[in-house]
C-alpha cells in the first residue's frame, strides 16, 4: 500500500488550471443566491432536500455555460463498485452534484453532498458527519478516486448560523466522531482547518480526512460550505 502526502497542497495537483475550483465555488454560491431571490415555490427551505438538490443541480447544468467552465455539471450521479466475483454492483450510492472536466484522458470530479441542517423540529446536525454525510466520503463509498470534495449545509436562515455552526464543530472534532472520521490534524494541530486553504471567502472552514486503509484510494480533503434561503 502506498503512503500518502499531505493532501491541503496535493489536491491543488490535480487541477491544471488552479483557479478553476474557485470559480466553480463562485459559479454555485451565486447562482443558489440568484434561486433564493427568485422566491419560487418549489425552493424554498421548507421544500424537500432531494427537490432542492435536484433543482439545483438541473439550473446548474442549465447556466453554466454562461460562467465560462472548463467543465460541466450533474446530478443525483450513481455510484458503485463492481465486485467481479460476484458479478454484482456493491456500495451503491448517489452522488447529489457534481462538477466534472476531462484532461487529456482524465476525469477529475468535484462532488457535493448537501445536507439540510436545522435545530426543530428535530436537531439534525448529526445527519451531516454520520453514514449519511461525511462518512460517505471517508468509506470511499463518495470520491474514492478523487482527493478533494465538499459538504454544502443548507439552512434557513443566516441568522440561524450562529445557533447551527458551532455545535456542528464541537461534534464534528469530538473524539468519537474524529476516530470515526479518521481526521487528521493540520495546522496548528487542529481537526478544523480556519479559514479554508481551499476558498476563504465562500468556504467555512477544511476538514482532512485518511483513507489509507482503503487499498488504492487517496486521503481526501472536505471542503465545508453552507447555504441560506433567507437572512
């Protein structure tokens, strides 16, 4: 099995253009931004998390043209490993967005599961780092042959954040929770990388996370990005 770099710098190898993941970033956190302006029924934080995803993910797709991309987007993206003993598909997932760019004969991907986050009816912040969330990156059930991906929280509203957030890192760098996600400590010696590596502006803070018990599969670096419907 082959030891691993550090991954803050070994992600930005992958990207030939190194601007490019910034302004996939942009591209999304204006264009969520333009959809919450357009106040329509169906994107609303009351609407379910599959229809916004999947709205999202379609008006992607629709628009990107115009930001000028090396790539494209897509959604509820199926994933699996073939097991060839079996001769069955295992590990079954979908992906909710991704971006992806072909160079030369490489496909490189950006993959974002996005996360509905909210306090009541019922606090389901756990929802986030859980099998349902982060852990699907670490398994490599999510971005097995990529080293960089992104969790976006989606939430009310901005004003709520400060009632959100700093629960969601407490747990996230509790002891369990970190053996569980493998992390790793960066700078500092700290499990939460703040401000990102990866986008200070638009992204909240890195989580970095080892996967070398995972036979050919590289760490991986979570960027953390978090939507608002209102202020």
């Amino acid at each position: 099995m082959r030891k691993l770099k550090k991954l803050t710098s070994e992600w930005k190898a992958v990207w030939p253009d190194k601007n490019e993941v910034a302004h996939v970033l942009k591209f999304m956190h204006s264009h969520w931004y333009e959809l919450v302006r357009a106040d329509m029924p169906g994107f609303q934080a009351s609407n379910y998390e599959h229809d916004l995803t999947s709205y999202f993910g379609q008006s992607l797709r629709d628009t990107s043209e115009s930001a000028k991309l090396l790539g494209q987007f897509n959604y509820e993206n199926p994933t699996g490993k073939t097991d060839k003993v079996l001769g069955k598909l295992v590990n079954r997932g979908r992906n909710d967005i991704i971006y992806f760019t072909v160079i030369g004969e490489k496909r490189i991907e950006l993959i974002f599961e996005f996360k509905r986050l909210k306090l009541k009816p019922r606090d389901n912040r756990q929802e986030y780092y859980n099998e349902n969330g982060m852990q699907r990156f670490v398994t490599g059930k999510y971005a097995n042959r990529h080293h960089l991906a992104f969790m976006v929280g989606m939430i009310e509203k901005r004003s709520l954040q400060d009632d959100i957030l700093p629960g969601l890192k407490r747990a996230i760098v509790s002891d369990h929770v970190t053996s569980e996600l493998h992390m790793k400590k960066g700078l500092g010696g700290r499990y939460i990388q703040e401000p990102s590596q990866i986008h200070q502006e638009l992204i909240s803070f890195d989580t970095e996370h080892s996967r070398v018990l995972l036979d050919d599969v590289p760490n991986i670096v979570l960027g953390h990005m978090f939507l608002f419907h209102g202020a």
